[in-house]
C-alpha cells in the first residue's frame, strides 16, 4: 500500500513540473447495468502535457453510490476467488452503499472539443446502513448482518478492498464550459460481514460484487 501511494504521488509531482494548462470542472452522472445502478457527482483537476497540450493527467474526488436488487455478493479475498470451490455468495436483495474516494485520471484531446481517456478510484471510504443479506454456502442458508467495506484501497485486481469505480470515457464540449460524457464504468463494492460467516477454505467476512454498467453525465469547467 505505502509503495503504491508513494508511486502514485511521484507520479503527479513530477508531471506537474511540465504541465502548462489546468482545467477544472464539476461532473454529475449516472450508470446503469444489469440489476444495478450507480449515481455519480465528481470534482476532476486536471492538467495538459505536451507541446500542443494533447495528454491529460488529473486528479479528483468522486462520491459514487451504487444501489441494485437480488445482488449475489462472492467471497472477496484474492486466495478464494482463484478456485470456484471456494467461493461463497452473501444474497442481498435491495443493497445501497456509498463510497468518497480520490481518484487519478489520464486522457488524451483527439481535438478542442473531444477528450477519451481512463480514471480509477484510489482511496477513500464507504458508508451506508446496515443490511441483513442472507449467507448461503453449500446451498445452507443463514441470516447475517452486513455493512459497507471500509476503507477503500486500489491495490490491483482482486486485491483491491472496498468500493472502487473506474471509467473508459469518451468526453465532447458541447458549449463553453459545458460538456457530457459516456462510458464504460466498472465497479467494485463490498460488504463486510459482523462475524466471519464463511468458514472454509479459512475464516472470512469480506464479499464483493463486481458490475458493468453504462454511463453518461454532464460537466461544467470552471
């Protein structure tokens, strides 16, 4: 984690030794994909790179909050999710979760008016209420009590904890300062478990759904 956090400051100081345009810019959107839904407000600082100010890398913060029905939660940890034997599913019917996090972004302008470019979710945490999803493992099933994963962590994969959101997006000024954008969004959220339910291969309490969904939002630069 210390690694990660220290490559990623790095990473942003120095290439704000040459950036040479700034643009900031508020952005509210929402997502929809099977079963699911997601709504999404954001504040992006970004820069530009290059002799015609072309590449984008930026900053930000995101509150997402996801909320769906009869959503099948699987055991989270990286050690259980390479074998099928040993995952098991926390079944929540109408889960609600919120997340604030920081997040980078990278882009490239095709022209004045056309951005494309990627952002991820880094850190940050989750809230939302309790829920009672039930745990079901060998086709037992047993009520529980649940709540939102936090903190949240980008550590690659699998290993990620907690609620991330990312975007493929393609980004066109349609105004002065007005804008939309549509993309590809993938989420992870988690919920945490009050007591270790599953039991085998080894004690766990993390579970996590993974979705895709399509967005599209609207933004204003300031």
């Amino acid at each position: 984690m210390k690694k990660l956090l220290v490559i990623v400051f790095t990473f942003f100081c120095s290439a704000s030794l040459y950036a040479q345009q700034n643009n900031n810019y508020v952005e509210l959107g929402g997502g929809i994909g099977s079963s699911v839904g997601s709504v999404n407000v954001a504040f992006h600082k970004n820069w530009t790179l290059g002799k015609k100010d072309k590449f984008i890398i930026g900053t930000g913060i995101r509150f997402t909050s996801l909320f769906g029905t009869d959503i099948n939660f699987t055991s989270a940890p990286p050690d259980f999710t390479g074998d099928n034997k040993n995952i098991d599913t926390l079944f929540a019917p109408s889960p609600s979760m919120s997340s604030i996090n920081a997040l980078i972004n990278l882009g490239y302008r095709l022209n004045n008016k056309l951005e494309i470019g990627f952002n991820i979710d880094v850190i940050g945490i989750s809230f939302g209420t309790k829920g009672t999803p039930t745990f079901i493992s060998n086709g037992k099933k047993t009520a529980t009590t649940a709540s939102p994963t936090s903190p949240n962590i980008l550590l690659v994969g699998d290993n990620d904890k907690g609620s991330l959101n990312s975007q493929f997006y393609v980004k066109y000024e349609v105004a002065r300062n007005l804008g939309i954008k549509l993309a590809y969004q993938y989420l992870f959220n988690e919920l945490t478990t009050e007591t270790k339910v599953q039991t085998s291969p080894s004690a766990n309490d993390r579970f996590r759904f993974k979705s895709n969904m399509v967005f599209a939002g609207i933004s204003y630069s300031f």
